[in-house]
C-alpha cells in the first residue's frame, strides 16, 4: 500500500504506482516505449536532450559534479559499498532511462485573455520567471476562432505545452466568450505529454472557476526541476555519459497524443512532398509552416519535420547546424528566428511570409515553396523520391495490415516512419564515407545509387550536401549531370 499525502487528491494526473515487487522487472508498456532512449534514438545533445539533458546556449555545470539519481539519494557522509551482484557496471541504456524520467518543470502558468488589455499573464509559479512574451505564444493568434488548442513552443532555454480554450460566457465585461491557457515549461520537449490531460482539465477549471491556483501550486512543488544555486537560467544537467553516447544529430522522441497518429497524418497530408521535406531538413534548411489555428497539430508537423533529419553514424553532422524545432512562433520571436541558421517552425502569422530573410522554406498547407533560386530545383521530386514514398506507403501498409491481423502493436507508425529516414540517411553518408576513404575518393553514378538517390535528379541535392557536410574533397563525376 502506498501511502498518499493530505495534499494527493489535488495531483489528478498522477497515475497509482505499479504493484510490482522489488527486483521484478516492469512489463514492457508500448504506451511508453516510444519515449524511451532504449530504442536506439536519443536526444541530441547541445540544446534539448532528454528531460534534463542540455538546453541551449545554458551553460553547464562541470561533469564532476554530475550524479546519477542513486548518488543523490545517499544521506550525506555514507559511503556505497556495492555487492558482487551490484558491482557490475550499470548499462547505458538503463542509466539513460533512469535519467529520463525523473521530472524538469521549471515553471506553471496561467494566461488569459483580456478584452481591453490582450493576452495577458494572470499567474505563474516561481514569481520571479522570465516569462516575457508566454501570453503570446499560450494563446496563439487566431485562437478566438477554436474551442480548444494545445500549443508547444520554446522560449529562451525552455519548451513548453499550454492547453487553451474558448468558453462562452454571459457577461458584456468579457464580449461573451472567456479565454484562458494553461501551461507548463520544462528544459526538453520529450515528456511534456505526460501532462496533456492535467492542463486541459486545470484550463477547464480556470474558465469555470478563475483564481483557484492550489492545484497548480501543488503540481509544480512535487515537478519542479533543481535549479542551480546562483539563479541563474541553467538547469541540473544529466551524468556525462550523454556527451559520448548521444549522436550529434538525432532528435528526442515525442510521445504522440494526437487522436489521429501524427505520422500517419504528417504522411497524408503532405503525400510525396514529405520526401521534398526530407531533404531540405537534412541540408538544415530554415523551415517555417503557416496555418491557422488549431495548433496542436501543426506543432507536430514540426516534430516529423525534425524526424526526417536524424542520423546515427558516429561523427556525422557534427560540423553542421542543429536542426532546432522551435514550435509555434509570433512576431515576437523574429528577432531570435534572425539568428538562427537552421530551425523548423510554425506560425499563424501570415505577415511571416513577408519576412523571406528569416526562412529558406515556406509551407502554407501543402503548398512547399521557397524564395531562394538555389533552392527551386529541390522542389522538383526525382525518380528515386518517388521510389522511396511507395515503398515508404509500402511498407506503412504492411504494419497496418500485421496489426490489425494479429492486434500486434508492439510496432508503431512512428518508430516506422523515423526508421525508414534514419536508414535513408545513414546510408547515404555510410556511402559518402567509403568514398572518401577510397584510393579514388570519385563520386559516381554506382556511389549516388548506393546511397538510394538519382544520379541525374539528385545531383544539385548531392553538391548541396557535400558542401555542407564537409565532404568539398570529394570529387564528382562529370558524368552527374543535369537533365
């Protein structure tokens, strides 16, 4: 029996502990599985990490002072003396997942909206938070026009997840209609899912009863995460094991919560573009999606859009811009879009596609498009894009069908989907290493084919990545040419 505080009934998004007893391994949960670094993606280091993992531009403290969660729990002066059978040295993956779950939130709040004043900042927790400019990113532009709407987005070092709605209201004060968002941020987008169903039901309470903030207080007291002692925006970071073992460019998973299955909506929805975008997030283009509210599910346009850039070979990417998710953005973040050399994100503002200095890709709905004349025949889908989306659909369709024969869902549509582009690209720099360490370091149409591209198609793809990717050694067969 776990025994519960006076204050429990307040943490409605708790779930109950799991009875299991002490050394039985936990049953495997699918539900959970896709947020697990055991499943051979990782956060990448430098900006976001897992809950706890780097943030960027943050500092961090030095790895001597990096400690498990163990360490931390051992009462001070008490030495460890492990026995023979804890002696062994804790493997990676299990240390990666302890680190994982334990909780960032560096701070709740309240927006609301009001209708002589805006959006404005009704409450938060800690007080002394930077969150300048949240009430405009809690409450997107446009959002009178839906009920409700989540939103994730990044301010500074942090993400965050705020759940919005629209009541209607008898009152002339409030114009009939009561807006408000409740949110959360936190050092990683990979876990902020776990609290989807807490801050829609506390938004829900704010529009029917405004000004009871105990749950929240409560929340935050048992999530928030350890700050450093000196104030400052850095937060605790996880054990230095992450700087070797994480590959520079993979991105943290993202449990999914759309009713509708982000990939398989990302995949309908965009059909044989996905493979356009496939390859102006792998040569770390600026990418900005416009679309009006709701949000949520654009949000995850950029989460797949991220998914189209990972690769695992060692060593790979690491001269190349991270490819930075930074959610929903307004005007308000145009000064911090300015600097950026490589991102994806979305927007309700349409003044964006005016600004065409900040983004070298445009996508309004479906429509893929881009200012930049370097950049237009990449629009243009080759032979092999179109191949590789029909054994993509292929092979989409091939789960679906093992699932719904056998009701295995061990597998998902996600792990599908950031597999098959994981794949695509490390057998493309797999193939650019073996030529570079080649007596001949030529690339030629039987090097492109082995990497799954048109020789002819692909070519200024190709010149686009060696040029990036630090490959400029490599020579290029004169016979790549142009159609």
């Amino acid at each position: 029996m776990v025994e519960r505080s006076d204050r429990a009934p307040l943490l409605d998004w708790e779930e109950a502990p799991s009875a299991e007893k002490p050394g039985e391994a936990a049953p495997d949960d699918p539900r959970e599985r896709l947020a697990s670094p055991g499943n051979s993606r990782c956060p990448a280091p430098g900006w976001s990490g897992g809950p706890g993992g780097p943030a960027p531009s943050c500092g961090a403290p030095p790895a001597a002072t990096s400690r498990t969660p163990a360490e931390h729990e051992r009462p001070p002066g008490q030495e460890q003396h492990p026995s023979d059978s804890e002696a062994r040295e804790v493997p990676l993956e299990e240390r990666m997942v302890t680190w994982e779950e334990k909780d960032q939130i560096v701070s709740v709040f309240v927006v609301t909206f009001n209708t002589t004043s805006g959006n404005m900042l009704e409450w938060c927790l800690p007080k002394d938070m930077d969150l300048e400019g949240v009430e405009f990113k809690a409450i997107a532009s446009g959002s009178h026009r839906v009920t409700t709407d989540f939103i994730y987005f990044r301010k500074g070092c942090y993400f965050g997840l705020a759940c919005f709605a629209n009541m209607a209201v008898e009152s002339t004060a409030e114009r009939g209609a009561r807006m408000k968002s409740v949110g959360i941020m936190s050092t990683s987008y990979t876990l902020l899912y776990r609290y989807m169903s807490f801050l829609e039901h506390q938004v829900r309470l704010q529009l029917q009863s405004p000004g009871h903030y105990s749950a929240l207080e409560a929340f935050y007291e048992d999530k928030r995460a350890v700050l450093p002692p000196n104030g400052g925006d850095a937060v605790t970071l996880p054990p230095s094991v992450w700087g070797s073992a994480i590959n520079h460019s993979m991105h943290p998973e993202m449990k999914i919560t759309h009713p509708a299955g982000c990939m398989s909506q990302f995949i309908r929805f965009f059909g044989e573009q996905i493979m356009v975008l496939w390859k102006l997030a792998l040569l770390r283009r600026r990418i900005l999606i416009f679309s009006p509210p709701p949000v949520g599910v654009v949000c995850y346009r950029v989460y797949c859009c991220c998914c189209l850039a990972n690769i695992s070979i060692p060593g790979v990417g690491l001269a190349v811009p991270e490819f930075r998710p930074f959610f929903y953005v307004n005007v308000a973040d145009i000064s911090a879009l300015e600097n950026e050399l490589s991102y994806v994100a979305c927007t309700t503002e349409k003044i964006f596609e005016e600004k065409k200095d900040l983004y070298d890709v445009y996508v309004d709905n479906q429509n893929v498009k881009t200012y930049r004349d370097g950049l237009k025949p990449l629009l243009r889908l080759s032979a092999a894009d179109r191949e590789k989306y029909r054994k993509l659909t292929e092979q989409r369709q091939m789960l679906l069908y093992s699932q719904e024969e056998s009701g295995d869902c061990a597998s998902s549509e996600e792990d599908l989907f950031i597999l098959f582009f994981l794949e695509q690209n490390n057998r493309i720099f797999q193939a650019l290493s073996e030529v570079a360490a080649s007596p001949d370091p030529t690339v030629t149409q039987e090097s492109v084919r082995a990497m799954g591209l048109d020789p002819h198609g692909d070519r200024l793809f190709l010149l686009h990545l060696l040029e990036i990717y630090g490959y400029d050694t490599l020579m290029v067969s004169e016979q790549l040419c142009c159609n």
